[in-house]
C-alpha cells in the first residue's frame, strides 16, 4: 500500500485549498472526507471576502494577499469559483447610533463610509428604507463556497492527487508519531497528516489524547432555491456580536468544557443578513450558538422563524420566499487568527482549522503553509501557531 506524502482530513474549504496547495509542491498527497459534496461549514457560507478588513500588520498583508490571491485563482484552477465583487451594506436598525456603531471599523485598512438610509437603498433597491438608520458600505469580494471547492478539488486531481470518500474515525499513533489515519474501511500510511476537519477537528485530536484550543459554533440559516429577484449587495447588520461571543465562549477556564456535551457557552445571537449567489439562490440570516454537543438538538421550526422575522423587516420582498432551514458547525478560535501548523509533542502531526475569515485568510496562508513544508519556516505561518496561547501565558 502507498505511504503518501500527506494526508488531508476533510473536504471543505480549508482541506480542498491546503491539499491542493501540498501537491502543487511535488508532494503525494491523499484527501479525505467523509461525503463526496464539500463540508457543510463550506456548503453554508456567504462567502465573503473581507479584504478591507484587516486591522493589524498580519491581517492587513493577509487580506491584500487574499483578495490578489482571488483575482487570478480561477486562470490559476482553470476553474471558475465565481469570483466578483460588490457592495457591502453594514445596515443601521432605526433609532441605532452611526457614531457608535462606527467606533468598531475605525481600524481597519479601509473602513466603511456611512451613507443615509436613502443612499443604501440606491446601493441596493430592496432595502426598506423606513427600517435603517443608514448603512456603512464598502467594496466587498465573493465567491460561491461550492464553485471554489470544486476547482480546487479539480487542480488537485490534475496535479495527481488522490481523493477518497471516507470517514475517518482515528489517527494511527505509536508513540510520539502519527503514521496514518484509519477509516471505517482501512487504514491509510502516511509521513505527515493534517487535520483540517472544522468544527470536527478537536474530537478527532482527543481520539489521540490531544486537547487544542479550537471550539465552534453552530450556525443556522436558509437557504432558498433560485429566486426571480435580484439582491445586488451583501446585506449585514453593522452591529454583530459574533466576535465578543466567540471570545466569551473560549476563556481558558471555560475550556474544559468543550469536552463535555450539554453545555451552551453564550446565549444564541442572531445577525440579519442576505446574500443572492450567481446561480439565484440566496441564503438569509444566521443564528449562532456555542454548544458543546456536536449533535446537538436544534429547534428548526423556531429558528427559521426568527431568521424569517429579522429579514423581513429590512428586505420585505423576501418575507415569504421559499426556504429551508440549514445548520452547520463552524470553528473558531481563541483570537480570531486560525490554528495552523505542527501540533507540539507529536511528530508527523498538524492543524488547519479556526478561520473566522477564511475565503480572505484561508488562498494565501495554504500556499504559505505548503511552502514552508519544503522549505522555510515563514513567520506568518509561526504567528499561527498552536501553541501560541501557552508561550503567551
């Protein structure tokens, strides 16, 4: 049987880019996941680009990397990921303050200009305007998630790579070493693994007695069918509190707890937001819980009611579209910045997951990383590291 190179634990966004990554520099490399589609973090997402976002040196050279990374990734895949760009709309609910709500963005590389609420209805038509103070707005990059997974996956089958539909149920240990993976069929060798499974990942890690500070949130949304109506911007609230609650959710004294199903970290919040994709389809809202069941049980009915609600109210056109209500889980990590690189104390052994903005992230750091497994250590990648919470400590 081969030893491969590298073995690549899951197909969303971060396994399909990093393995693609990996065999573009020469490696052997196999990819594995337990469903032929991608990941359900990836399938669900707005894909979003955020590259004016950046708020620190790293972050800033990250989101320029990212967005340049996008604009020639689909020649480069020879594969379109339907990338563009367009309109951010930050929307002000009625009686919020612009000046408060600015004081977040004041930060970042290019922040976001406050227009009245007659302006952003110009921006974007289906706008109730009676229902926002205003807007903040800026230029905004996106891809479909589906469409981007695809032509990765494609590059890396041309470049030789091997894909298999699988799940993975342990990592092959002996001793200091991990060696492989082992499936619900066979076991797979291989010289290094990584493991770049979400929200799945710190329960694949403690089958190996390994505990990383990586936690997750459930997401929810709906996603509707292809819709005769035309959303030309990206609709979010300018005011969201997912930030504070995943920093809430992932205190070291509260870590413990991830291991332990039945516990709800934060109350649930809910962002009103709206993205329509190329192929008409839209997915609205998003309701976020820090659960630490992985199957946890969620009330749909009530969800999707409360989504229906909030987008109601500032885009009346899509009161009543058809929809269904969908669920994911979706990894973070302590600082906003992803888990990446060696895990300490086990050779052959590493970590791809915690990407709180990974469609600008995710493109330059999978270069960087493969890069620096046949070559040199890259301090972008060392900033990232594992074990940074403990050196801070």
């Amino acid at each position: 049987m081969q030893t491969f190179d590298w073995i690549v634990v899951g197909n969303g966004l971060v396994g399909a880019a990093t393995s693609y990554e990996l065999a573009r520099c020469g490696l052997s490399v196999l990819l594995i996941d337990r469903a032929l589609e991608p990941g359900n973090a990836t399938r669900y997402s707005y894909g979003g680009i955020p590259y004016w976002s950046g708020t620190t040196a790293l972050t800033q050279q990250l989101c320029h990397e990212g967005i340049a990374k996008h604009r020639q990734l689909s020649e480069e895949l020879e594969g379109d990921t339907e990338f563009r760009e367009l309109d951010l709309v930050l929307t002000l609910a009625a009686g919020e303050d612009p000046n408060a709500a600015a004081e977040p963005y004041a930060k970042v590389a290019t922040p976001p200009r406050f227009v009245s609420a007659a302006e952003a209805q110009a921006l974007e038509p289906l706008l109730n305007e009676d229902a926002i103070a205003g807007a903040f707005t800026v230029r905004h990059g996106h891809v479909s998630p589906v469409a981007l997974v695809k032509a990765y996956n494609q590059a890396f089958l041309r470049l030789g790579g091997t894909r298999i539909v699988a799940s993975v149920v342990d990592l092959v240990r002996i001793k200091d070493r991990v060696t492989g993976v082992l499936t619900t069929e066979q076991a797979y060798p291989a010289r290094h693994v990584v493991v770049a499974a979400g929200a799945f990942s710190r329960a694949l890690l403690r089958q190996v007695n390994l505990t990383v500070p990586l936690y997750y949130t459930y997401a929810e949304l709906i996603e509707t069918p292809p819709l005769d109506l035309n959303l030309r911007a990206l609709i979010m609230p300018a005011q969201t509190e997912r930030f504070a609650m995943e920093a809430k959710a992932s205190q070291p004294d509260t870590d413990a707890q991830w291991d332990e199903p039945g516990h709800e970290m934060t109350p649930a919040i809910l962002d009103s937001g709206a993205i329509q994709f190329l192929d008409g389809h839209l997915c609205l809202g998003q309701i976020s819980r820090t659960l630490t069941d992985l199957e946890a049980d969620l009330d749909a009915a009530e969800s999707e009611r409360r989504l229906r609600a909030a987008i109601a109210t500032q885009i009346p056109a899509l009161t009543d579209v058809p929809g269904t209500w969908r669920s994911c889980r979706v990894s973070f990590s302590r600082d906003g910045l992803p888990l990446v690189g060696s895990i300490p104390g086990v050779e052959g052994l590493h970590l791809m997951a915690g990407f709180s903005a990974p469609f600008v992230y995710l493109p330059p750091v999978a270069q960087r990383f493969a890069q620096t497994v046949v070559g040199e250590a890259d301090a972008v990648i060392t900033a990232m590291a594992i074990d940074r919470f403990s050196k801070a400590s």
